[in-house]
C-alpha cells in the first residue's frame, strides 16, 4: 500500500478531558515491520529529523470515527484518545479511505464499529453480527414519540446499537422532522409530548456523535434544540434559556468583525458552551466519557477562531492602536481590555508553537506599550483583566517581558518602566487580589531557574542589573518610609499585607540573586530595617521579617555572619524571644528553629557573638536545650583555641603567628560574580572597619577587651540588651591568666633579641625571630583595623594554625596590604 503524506496536527485525551496537542507532522498509512501490520505513523516537523509522534497499528476491531471533514478520532486502551486534525480535507479523505480498507468498512460511513462487551455476548443479542440489519426508526409522528424515546434509551447500553442508531438518525434528517414535532407540541402546549422530546434529545446527546452536534448546532436548529431541553419532566415550569440565549445574552463587538464565518463560529461555539455548562444536566450524572466529542467540539472551535483573528491583520491593528491611543475613553479602554483577555483564554488550546507565534504576534502589535496604560487604569475591571493578561504572557514567555523591559533602559525614565508599573500595582493595590498576581508576576521575571535555559546568555546578569539599579529602589520603599523609627510607622492590614508580599519577595532574592542582593543589603543596612518589623502588632508580619533574616542565616555567609555581628543584629530577636515569655507559638518555634540551626551548623562566628553577649538573657531559657548546647558548642571552641595557643611551632609561640594568620586568605574561593561585587565594595568595607572598635594591642595580640565589649559598642538602644553588654564588658575588665602567660612570653623573647641573649647564628632561628618581630610594625592601618574586626570574636576557628591551612607566614606579609585587608574581612 502507498504513502500518503499529509499535514497533520496530534492530539491526545488527557485525564481532565481536555485536548493536549502533541505536535504538528506529516501522516502516512504504512505497514510497519515491528507491529506487523498497516499502520498509522506521524513524523513531526518541527526538529527537522521527522522525529516519530505516532505509530499506531491499524487493527481490524478499533472504532474510528470522522468528524467535520478534518479529524479522525479513535481510541487506543481504556481512557486514552487519540486524534489527528487534518489540514485539508483531501488528507482526510485518503487516510480514512485506508483505515476503512484495512477493515473492510465502507469509506462513505463516519464511523467503524465499534466492538461489543462481554455482556452482550452473555445476553447473545443479535447486534452482536456486522451483518445485522440497521435499526428502523419509528415514524416522526406525535403519536409515536414515547415509542421513539424507548428506542433511543434502549440503545445506550450497546455501543453497536448506538452506532447504528447515530447512523439511522443522521441519514434520514430525522432531527430536523423531531425539531418540527416539538413546535407543533409547544404551539399546543403538549406537555406529555414536550417531555419526550426532552429525555430523546437528552438521550442524543450521549450518543456522543460529532456528525449528530454538527447538525443540532447549526444556525436553524440550535435554539429548538435548546427548547427542547428546556422542558424537563418533573419541573413544574420550563425553563427559560432560550429567552437568555437571544435577549439577555448581547453579542457586543468591540472591533467590528467582517469574516462571516468568524462571526458564525463565535456564536456557535458561545451557544455550544452555554449548552454544556447550563442547559444539560450536572456530567456527572452520566456515564464517563459519553460527552467527550462535545468537549472535543468546543475545543476545536475555539482554535479555529484564534486563527482566524490571527489571520485578520487589520482587525488586531485596529485593536491595538485604539488601545494605545490617549484619547480612548476609560469605557471603550475597558471593552477593548475584556476582549483581549477572553483571545488570551482561548489561545490556552493551541499548541505550544502555535501559542509562541501567538504571543510574538501580540508583541509585535504593542500589547506590552498598551498595557502600561491599562495596569495605570483607575477603572478596577480595566485593571484587572490587565493583570491577567499579563499574566498569561508572563506565563508562557518572561523572557519575551524582559527582553521589552530591557529596551526601555535607554528610552524610558524609571517611572515609565514596565517592572516599575508593575511593582506600583502590588504596592498601591487595596484590594489586594491583584497584589498577589503582581507579586507572582515579579517572581517569575527575576527567577533566575527560567533564565538559564535564554538565547541570550546574559540575560540574567543583564536584567538582575537593570532591575537593582533602576527598580529595587521602587520595590523597597514602602518598607523603608514605614521603618524610619524604633517601631513600624503603620498597621493597617493594606500596608501589613503588602509589607508582607515584598518581604517575600526579598527572601527568595536572597536565596536565587547572590551577590546583587546582598551588595544592597549591606549598603543599605536593610537587614536592620527589617529587624524593626518584629515589633509590629501582627504576629505574621514578625514571622515575615524573622524567616528573610533565617534566609540569610542559612546560607552560612562569613559577609552575612560579620553584617549581623557588627550590627548587633540578634538583639532584636531575642527582645522578641523575651517578650513573648513562654508562649508556645510559631513565633517562639521560628526563633529557637533559628538558634537550632546555628548550633547544629556550627557556625562559629555566630555562636560565639551570641554566647559572649546574650548568655545572661538566655540562660534562662531552660524549657528547650538549644542554647545551654549553644554554650557548650562555644566552650568546646574556646578549649580548642587554648590547647593551640599552647602550642608552639619552630620555637615560635603560636600566639604570636596567629596576627598574621588573620589576614590568611580562605581556602574556599570566592566565585566570579563574588569576587566582582568584593572588588567594587572598597568604601563598605573601610568605612564598617573603623567603626568596630580598638585594633590590636603594641605587641600584635588582639585586644580581648574590645572583643567581649562589641556588644556595648553596637547594640541597638533596648533595655536588655544594653544590660547584656554592660554585664559582659564589666567581665571582660579582668585579665585571664592566659592572657598574662602570653604577655610574659612575649616580653621575655622581645627582650632576649634586645639585649643579644638569643642565638642568632642559627638561620631558623634568625627567621623566626624576624618574622615575630615584624609581626606588627608591618602592618598598615588598614590592617590594624582589620584585625580590630577579626578580634572582636569573628576568628575562623578552622584557619588558625599553619599545618592546617598549609601556608606560611611569609607568605601573608609578602602580600600587599589591600590584599590582605579584604582576605581578613
């Protein structure tokens, strides 16, 4: 048997009874080697290699059926459909032809039979042979009409009876002569009659025969059919749908329509889905499936008027222009709204390629430009649909957004930009329905996940910078004016809801965005600011501003950790944990999770800033053991710290190498993106470093006092932990016996080499003694308050003895000292 090649698109069935396009190829009837048998193979056309969509074996007992000329829809196995919509009908014809042929069906019938179930081989009806005569439908008479509603009902149950009977109606126009019935039955008021008619059409309807739809929905019969249905038996009154369908229903065209054939497929389908949806009875009172084809019917429909819009160039121009024109009136501003939206929901059925070209087309006649307009629209409706839209194109396409927001950099002032709109309608919105829309509508244009797979490889550094310089500022203003002062300046539930919106949005940037978000944390002090919100009356705005800062804790940063211990920034949290005394809410759970995951992390920097200078408050927390381990963590660093500081190495005392081992550059490298943002943060830097505290003491040792007392230099201005800090700086006034041990080694070996008691013939010797001696007249006063910063407890416990971080101390002053100050902060 020959090919025949035809243009076909794929669809498939899938569990919600929705049409799922597979893709667009070429058809041919084959026989294929591995199924044994002709068979119907599809190859696409859209990667160029004719990949394989379909290879479906033709067998002799599959039901097909033939629907408008165009489709042939079968089914393979329970519950999975299949169908290929033609682009002419001439394919149609051929394919069809072939099916029939390998069946031995004639090809003038739209259907194949169907097989028949188990049971009716139990009952043995005579149906059960192809050969058995074709149903005869009982004459079209009034009189006969509870004879013809048996005969309908009775063949449900049999899909071969069911076939023939579809067939029998169809061929002898038998509808139209029951749709002449019903008039006479209405005109007399035949109530018995009229409920017939209801449970026959009703009953045609199960059918589920697309020839059948085909012609109850044409322009002539349509609303008898619906009047039909409007008499149902054991309703007291009929109902009155028909009366809705043509005088309540307005058909109202924003853009005139002069295709006569999109005009009849948008009220047909209209009628049809008014039909599905009111008039017939709740899908589940009927069989699964049995109306399939209705739902198939609609859907093709509806592609069908997406293209032919598409095709009207004209029409979509005029829509356009009148929508960006200045001088359109909110009212016809919103018309021309409504109608976009219902062509964006109907484009959801075409098929990915054909929604891609769909959307590029909208972009190429300015639906972004006219949007900008319609988001700043004081008509609510006009807003609204506007958002939706939006959302539709965001959707299927951000970068087809962010590409447009790209291009109004150097055209536009920020006020005008697209994202700017946007983030004004989250902000500005009171009912705060559109809020969350617009909210999901930044994310999914800043997520980083769905820029990788661009054409444009820089487009996620490219539009991250335009975003934070030209956007940012907009973003975070609301939380900025409303965090002036020690406590929220509003509580109203519109500015708590939208506070909570963008703090959530700044917890996923600062989980998806690295180094942009967190340059401006840093330079904005924003972390502070948000810390000021755990103070508001709504307990889920506390647990907002508590989960960003949980954000940051766990990406286990050293620029985060030394942020939030130069800021004091747990002070706060514990005022919390404190005042909310021992209510057991997620409040409490949220601060002690947060704790918990410091110690079990071994944060080191954290742990110890935390015990040195909350430990008074917190240990009276005995109901949960988080910080009583907390404070065993941090005695088990501080052991550690003295069992290495007793050590010596080469004759050297590892006291006095560890000054220079501060300014030892980490193993673990900073990536690109990083080391960038690093190399531009230089003001940052030095302005933080001199505002810590006392650098080190004359002779290199870091000075303990200022260490224990960083609370009383940076502690916000609360009652607590002002006490905390005094109490530890009070301690901190007492030298420790290790402290003095030092102090005497250092001077017993500075005076050796004074007074030429020390052997320096030997050359290790000499070396060592140099290297303890240039210690700290080399160091710059940018490395003085260096290790100012590093005293003040953010030591990296892991990097504090040479043989582990496998370097030398020459090596550290060799360095220039620029580089050794941003390797120690």
């Amino acid at each position: 048997m020959t090919d025949t090649r035809r243009r076909v698109k794929l669809y498939e069935l899938n569990a919600e009874r929705q049409w799922d396009d597979k893709g667009t190829g070429h058809v041919s009837s084959t026989y294929v080697e591995r199924l044994k048998g002709i068979s119907l193979v599809v190859r696409s056309e859209a990667d160029g290699y004719g990949s394989l969509l379909l290879e479906s074996k033709i067998q002799p007992d599959t039901a097909y059926q033939k629907q408008q000329e165009t489709l042939i829809v079968w089914s393979e196995g329970d519950n999975f459909d299949l169908a290929l919509s033609f682009q002419e009908k001439a394919g149609c014809d051929e394919i069809w032809e072939k099916i029939c042929s390998v069946q031995g069906k004639d090809p003038s019938v739209d259907f194949t039979q169907d097989l028949v179930d188990d049971s009716e081989d139990d009952r043995g009806f005579d149906e059960i042979s192809e050969t058995a005569p074709p149903i005869e439908l009982p004459a079209a008479e009034l009189a006969k009409l509870e004879e013809i509603s048996e005969l309908v009902s009775s063949c449900l149950s049999s899909p071969l009876r069911r076939e023939k009977l579809a067939s029998a109606i169809e061929n002898d126009t038998y509808i139209k002569k029951l749709l002449n019935i019903f008039n006479i039955c209405e005109d007399l008021e035949n109530m018995e009659g009229l409920h017939h008619l209801y449970e026959i059409f009703r009953n045609i309807f199960l059918l589920n025969k697309n020839a059948l739809f085909e012609v109850m929905f044409s322009e002539d019969t349509i609303f008898d059919v619906v009047g039909c249905l409007e008499f149902e038996p054991g309703n007291q009154t009929p109902k009155r749908h028909r009366e809705y369908l043509r005088s309540m229903a307005k058909f109202h065209q924003v853009i005139p329509i002069t295709n006569t054939e999109l005009l009849t497929k948008i009220h047909q389908t209209y009628r049809v889905q008014y039909i599905q949806d009111v008039v017939l009875p709740t899908p589940s009172v009927f069989e699964e499936n049995m109306l399939s084809t209705l739902s198939s019917f609609v859907f093709f429909n509806k592609v069908e008027i997406v293209s032919l819009i598409l095709e009207d160039e004209k029409f979509l121009a005029d829509l356009f222009n009148e929508l960006k024109d200045a001088k359109t009136t909110e009212d016809r501003r919103k018309e021309l709204v409504l109608f976009l939206k219902e062509f964006c929901q109907f484009s959801q059925t075409l098929q990915p390629q054909s929604r891609d070209s769909f959307y590029k087309t909208l972009s190429t006649l300015g639906v972004l430009p006219g949007l900008e307009m319609t988001l700043q629209s004081p008509a609510k409706e006009t807003k609204a649909a506007s958002v939706d839209i939006l959302l539709f194109i965001v959707d299927f396409s951000p970068s087809l957004v962010r590409e447009y927001m790209m291009q109004q950099i150097n055209s536009t002032d920020d006020d005008g930009l697209l994202m700017n709109i946007v983030i004004e309608g989250m902000i500005c919105d009171t009912d705060m329905g559109a809020a969350v829309q617009l909210m999901g509508i930044i994310r999914t244009l800043l997520d980083p996940e769905n820029m990788l797979a661009s054409v444009n490889k820089s487009e996620k550094t490219d539009f991250l910078n335009h975003f934070y310089k030209h956007c940012m500022h907009v973003f975070i203003a609301p939380l900025l004016s409303n965090t002036v002062h020690e406590s929220p300046e509003k509580s109203d539930s519109c500015t708590v809801q939208v506070l909570g919106l963008i703090l959530e949005l700044l917890s996923f940037f600062v989980e998806h965005h690295t180094y942009h978000i967190k340059n401006y944390i840093l330079h904005k002090d924003l972390l502070r600011r948000i810390l000021i919100l755990i103070k508001s009356r709504h307990t889920f705005l506390k647990l907002c501003a508590l989960r960003f800062m949980r954000k940051i804790i766990a990406l286990k940063d050293e620029f985060y950790n030394r942020y939030i211990i130069k800021g004091n920034l747990f002070c706060p949290v514990i005022d919390a944990l404190v005042s909310n005394y021992d209510r057991y809410n997620l409040l409490n759970s949220a601060i002690l999770e947060m704790f918990e995951f410091i110690k079990i992390e071994d944060i080191k920097s954290l742990c110890t800033h935390v015990v040195e200078n909350f430990s008074p408050t917190l240990d009276k927390i005995t109901y949960v053991q988080t910080f009583k381990a907390l404070k065993m963590r941090y005695d088990q660093h501080q052991d550690r710290l003295k069992d290495r500081g007793g050590l010596e190495n080469n004759g050297v005392p590892t006291i006095l190498r560890q000054a220079n081992s501060r300014f030892r550059r980490d193993d673990r490298q900073l990536d690109e993106d990083e080391e960038m943002w690093f190399n531009d943060d230089e003001d940052f830097d030095d302005e933080g470093s001199s505002s810590v505290g006392p650098g080190p003491t004359p002779s290199g040792e870091p000075n303990k006092a200022a260490a224990a007392g960083l609370a009383a230099v940076t502690a916000v201005t609360t009652n607590s932990c002002e006490k905390v800090a005094e109490a530890v700086s009070a301690v901190s006034e007492v030298p420790s016996i290790d402290k003095l041990m030092e102090e005497d080694k250092k001077k017993e070996l500075l005076g050796s080499v004074m007074t030429g008691q020390v052997e320096t013939s030997s050359p290790t010797t000499a070396t060592n003694i140099a290297k303890s001696l240039k210690t700290t007249p080399a160091l710059s006063p940018q490395v003085e308050n260096g290790a100012s910063k590093k005293a003040t407890g953010l030591v990296d416990y892991d990097s504090d003895s040479d043989e582990e971080n496998g370097s030398s101390d020459e090596d550290n002053l060799s360095s220039p000292p620029s580089k050794r100050l941003k390797t120690a902060t």
